[in-house]
C-alpha cells in the first residue's frame, strides 16, 4: 500500500509555531484518554507494518466515487469512542485564499496573522503583507495512509478530534494537536467507514468535482466475498 504514514509529518519550526498558537488563542485542543492514547499505538504500529490494519477493507466504489474503507465482514464490530486511527499527511501553512482545493486537505487553523518573521519562515517566496490571511492544514494528497480514503457523507459513523498527544512510554511521539479519526457510532461489519468533512454536504463534492452524493453506511457494503454491494436505492436516485 502506499499511504503508510503512520502520524502527520511535521517540522520542528511549525510544531513550535502551533504549539505557541494554540496557548495563546486558547483552541480547544483536548487532552487525549489513556484508552486512546493505548489504540493509537496500536494502529500506528500496524500501519507502519502492513499499511492497512488488517480489520479494514480498502475497496473501489461505483459512479467514480474512487475507493472506500470498510470493516471487514468477519470482523468484530467497532465500538463507539474507538480510535479508527490519525489522519496523517504533511502539516502546512499557507496563503488561506490561494484557491488551491484538495479534497485530501484537512484544516486545522484558520485566519491566522503571521509576523514579518514568521512570514518569511513559513512563506518565504511571497512578499510580505501584514494583512495576508494563512491556515494550517494536514494535506494527505500526496503522503498519508488509509484515513484518506474515508468517505465523506452528511450521515456519518466517524468523527475528527483534534488532541493533544502528551508524554508518554508507548512509543508515541508527543505533539500539541493531532487529528484522530473516533467512531462516533459503532461500525458494523461490512459497513462504510464515513465523516463529514464539511457543514455544508454538497461543498465537498464540488471541490472533487463530483455530483453530490448522500451517501450513508448503508449506500456500499461488503459482501463475504469482499465484493461492493450497493443499495438498490443508489440506482433510483
């Protein structure tokens, strides 16, 4: 597989950036449970292993919807509040308005004001402007690993936290945030792994240049044989 970054990737300069960021404008940053801290762990050592833990399914969707991740149908059911894993990818700061979409961008922070220094440091080949607007993303277009794949959907069974990952003896290096992908319902074998990636549902596929889709757990599952089912009522829409 080639998405196997296990966490984001990130630089000394930027994580210290954030971490002064975050103080000071008081972002909700939670302080991640000893019981996710031990799940993460263990998905990010199995993805540095295998890529994929092997309780997931990456599969092609009809209608060019690219691919999705399922649970696998012999698997046990995952439960609500579990960790499905970090969303990992390269931490960036630029312009916010470049009108450079992806729909492998997951933002962070937004409508931040840099300094004359920071500017430099982090947008060296632009001129400087003191009002120029600039967001912090983790983009996985082109490293990340299987959370990438998650669909969006307005009727979701995951959600993003963003925690801060502390200091600990399970391997995990410390950071101020982190995105983790949590189930917010339990996840039924051979369902659709599904978040909400926007408040507004047909955003999404506009920057992905696809035609809205409701798509919900039950639109794809997973039969025995590993093979995309599809509800009858897709074909209807």
């Amino acid at each position: 597989m080639k998405f196997t970054l296990p966490r984001q990737e990130i630089s000394k300069d930027l994580n210290l950036f954030v971490a002064k960021r975050i103080r000071q404008e008081k972002i909700d940053v939670s302080r991640v449970s000893r019981i996710h801290l031990n799940q993460i762990a263990v998905i990010t050592r199995e993805i540095q292993r295998a890529g994929l833990p092997k309780y997931l399914v990456i599969k092609k969707l009809k209608k060019g919807l690219g691919s999705g991740v399922f649970l696998h149908p012999k698997a046990e059911p995952i439960l609500k509040g579990a960790v499905i894993g970090p969303y990992s990818g390269e931490v960036v700061i630029g312009p916010q308005y470049h009108g450079e979409n992806s729909d492998y961008v997951f933002a962070i922070m937004s409508n931040l004001v840099l300094t004359k220094q920071e500017q430099k440091m982090f947008d060296p080949k632009s001129r400087y402007h003191p009002r120029r607007i600039y967001s912090l993303d983790v983009d996985a277009y082109k490293k990340g690993n299987f959370t990438r794949f998650i669909n969006h959907s307005h009727q979701p069974n995951v959600e993003a936290h963003l925690v801060h990952i502390p200091k600990n003896s399970l391997g995990l290096e410390p950071s101020p945030f982190e995105m983790i992908y949590i189930a917010k319902k339990t996840i039924q074998p051979g369902e659709q792994l599904l978040i909400c990636y926007e408040g507004d549902d047909d955003s999404y596929w506009g920057v992905a240049k696809i035609k809205p889709l409701r798509m919900t757990p039950k639109t794809f599952r997973l039969s025995p044989s590993l093979k995309v089912m599809v509800a009858a009522i897709f074909y209807r829409r």
